[in-house]
C-alpha cells in the first residue's frame, strides 16, 4: 500500500492533542505526520514538542491564527506524499482502525476524495445532515494543490470549498461512516455563549467563502447539479 501524509490541524486542543497524534502514529501505512498549530494559545504547543522528543512529526507552529482553510494547505504544502488523511484533532473516541478503513475505502473506489463522518443519534436514528463538512477525509496532493490561495482565504469555510470544487470539477467523492468516532463539540470545549458564537461565526465564514470568495464555483456546482452532466457524475458520489 502506498504511503500517507497525516495532516492533524489544531487549535486549543490541549486535552485531546496528544492521544490523537499518538492514535495516528500506530498506523502503519502513515509514515508522515504534519501537526499544524494554529496560533493556540493553550498548551497545544507544549503537547506537540514534547511529543516530538518522543516520535517522528513535522509541527509547524503559525504564531497567529489564520483559521483551518490556511492551516491545511500549509500542510499539504510540507507533504511529501501525494495521498493525505486529514485528521480532527478534537476526537475524544478514537476506533483503532478508522484511517485504514478510509484509505481502503478510497483506494478500492479509485475516487478523488473520502469523507469518514460520525452519526448522532436523534429519535432512534443516527444522522448526519453536515457530512460534507467532516475533518477527516482523504484525497490527492494533485488535485488539491490547484486551489491551495482559496484554501488559505476560506477559514471554516475550506470543506464547503472543497466540496464545491470536488462537484463542481467532475471529481468523484465517497462517503464513508466512521463507527465510534466521536468529537467534542463546541459547548462540551467553552462557555454556552461564546460556543454559540463561534456557531454564528463558522456559519458566516461558510457563508462568505461560498457565495463571495469562490461564486465562480458555486456557479459551476448550481450548473452542474442540474444538468446531464450531473447525473453522470452523482454516480460517482457512494456510501458505505
């Protein structure tokens, strides 16, 4: 099996840090982790050097933050390998084989991208209605270093560009469920009013990178989705 580039990008992560920097390090077919620290202001970066004295990462420490978009393509510019797993560095149950089931996953479809999501559990049913905006996913080197400028722009609106650009260019995506993988949300990190509002403030960024920075795209995926050529391509978007 080829080898990985696992890219974790962080931000005041200081209790969940460590065990999933550690929980990437046992794969086997990871032979490069790039830990990204954007502009914490907690122990993140303690965490991180110290791991460093104990296993192989590259860590790239940004003194301020400039939000997930920027964080993951300077990632994915220190990569050296062209498949890449990008990893949530709030996971807090972490299943022992997820990456590897990602990558096969992506690799037995020959698609361009996998997105690994998690499921709530509401009224007897487990969904996920925001499944394009998962972390942990799988793609090319190749086809992402095209749109590496818009990335940088996009803060917590990189997976929506992404998506857009992924449909958008006729490139196929899987979906792929992560059973037991569990993140912490945002009211488990911080106080109810400031996790609301940094809701309200992701939602925007969303917001503004769709519509603002890249409304090329979003005309491009509005075209595409009600055309043929669509239909030809929603072949391409599976579930396991």
């Amino acid at each position: 099996m080829e080898k990985i580039t696992a890219i974790i990008c962080v931000l005041n992560e200081e209790k969940t840090i460590r065990n999933v920097i550690l929980s990437i390090q046992t794969f086997s077919i990871v032979n490069e982790i790039i830990v990204v620290n954007d502009g914490s202001t907690d122990n993140t970066e303690g965490i991180i050097k110290d791991l460093k004295q104990q296993i192989d990462i590259i860590d790239i420490n940004l003194p301020k933050n400039k939000g997930k978009g920027y964080a993951m393509a300077v990632g994915v510019e220190y990569a050296t390998n062209d498949i890449i797993v990008f990893v949530d560095a709030d996971q807090i149950i972490i299943p022992y084989n997820y990456v590897y089931q990602m990558v096969v996953e992506h690799l037995r479809n020959k698609c361009n991208m996998t997105l690994g999501y998690s499921t709530v559990n509401i009224l007897s049913k487990e969904i996920n209605p925001l499944k394009i905006l998962t972390g942990e996913r799988v793609l090319l080197k190749k086809d992402i270093e095209p749109i590496l400028g818009r990335m940088k722009e996009s803060r917590f609106g990189v997976e929506t560009l992404l998506y857009l650009y992924y449909i958008s260019t006729g490139k196929s995506i899987l979906y792929t469920r992560l059973y037991g993988l569990k993140h912490k949300n945002k009211y488990e990190k911080t106080s109810l009013i400031k996790a609301t509002k940094n809701y309200i403030n992701e939602g925007l960024e969303i917001a503004y990178t769709s519509i603002i920075l890249n409304h090329d795209l979003l005309f491009k995926y509005i075209n595409c989705t009600s055309s043929k050529y669509y239909r030809k391509i929603k072949t391409k978007i599976l579930y396991h």
